[in-house]
C-alpha cells in the first residue's frame, strides 16, 4: 500500500501538503511534481486559449487564485487518499463511510469554488472563452484523476 500512497501522492499536485507522517523526500518529491504540473497546466492554457492584452491581463491573476482556492479544497482529496492508503488492509464498514463521505464534501466545495470563478472569470471574459477554459481544465483534472485511478486500488 505504500506505493499506492507514493503513487497517489506524486500524482495529486492540486492539494497542498498537510503535516502528516511522511517522509521528507515524500514531500519534497510532492512539492516538485505539483510545481511541473501546475506549469503544464499553465502552458497549456497559454497555447489554447487567445487572449487580447486586456483579457490577458485580467486572467493570470484571477487563475492564479483560482487554482490557489482549488489547492486548498484539494487538501480535502489528499487527506482522504491518506486514510484510505492506511486504512486499505484493515477497512472498516465505518471507515468506508466516512471516507465516502469526506470525499463527497471535497466534490462539493471543488463544485462551489468552479462555481464562484466562473462567475469571476464572465466579468472578464466573453462566455465562449470561459467555457474553452473550464474544457481545458476538466481534461487536465481527469488526465490527473486517471492516473490517480490506476494507482488506487478498488476497495475490497
């Protein structure tokens, strides 16, 4: 289990890491495989979407606490994927609750921060531009949720 941990770990770079019993190299490995991913991420929004020097302007720093508020309800994922990784060999009927039930509050505060945001991102972006951006988005967050899957075994 502790690969499917390193693994998950490595692979979730949108939550940031919390005080929790791993390894330095762990989190040193986290903080530089989050930090590549967020500049993909960033490449691949500046090569798909056309901005005017306005819009550009108004974007990067709205995204940039866009992605700082999704970090910080991804910390919610991270700390479930924790529990389940330590939890995998000896699961409760409890601990499967309340590990589905963490991870559904994290869906909903992912789902109310899109929410605001793209709110913000209509006062400055035509709607066809702010749709192109949350398509782009959702494929990067599944790309990642797919690695995610192959490495997180089905619970028993």
């Amino acid at each position: 289990m502790k690969y499917v941990l390193s693994l998950a770990l490595l692979l979730l770079f949108s939550t940031p890491m919390q005080a929790q019993s791993l390894s330095v190299e762990t989190m040193t490995d986290i903080a530089i495989s989050r930090a590549l991913i967020n500049d993909k991420r960033n490449t691949a929004l500046a090569f798909n979407m056309s901005f005017t020097d306005e819009e550009r302007d108004a974007f990067w720093p709205l995204y940039r606490k866009y992605r700082e508020a999704m970090t910080n309800v991804g910390s919610r994922k991270l700390d479930v994927i924790i529990d389940y990784a330590e939890h995998y060999e000896n699961m409760t009927q409890d601990k499967a609750r309340d590990l589905l039930d963490r991870h559904m509050i994290y869906e909903e505060q992912a789902l109310k921060v899109k929410q605001l945001y793209i709110k913000k991102f209509r006062r400055i972006l035509p709607n066809t531009k702010v749709t192109r951006l949350f398509q782009l988005e959702n494929r990067m967050d599944d790309a990642i949720a797919m690695k995610l899957a192959e490495g997180i075994p089905l619970m028993e």
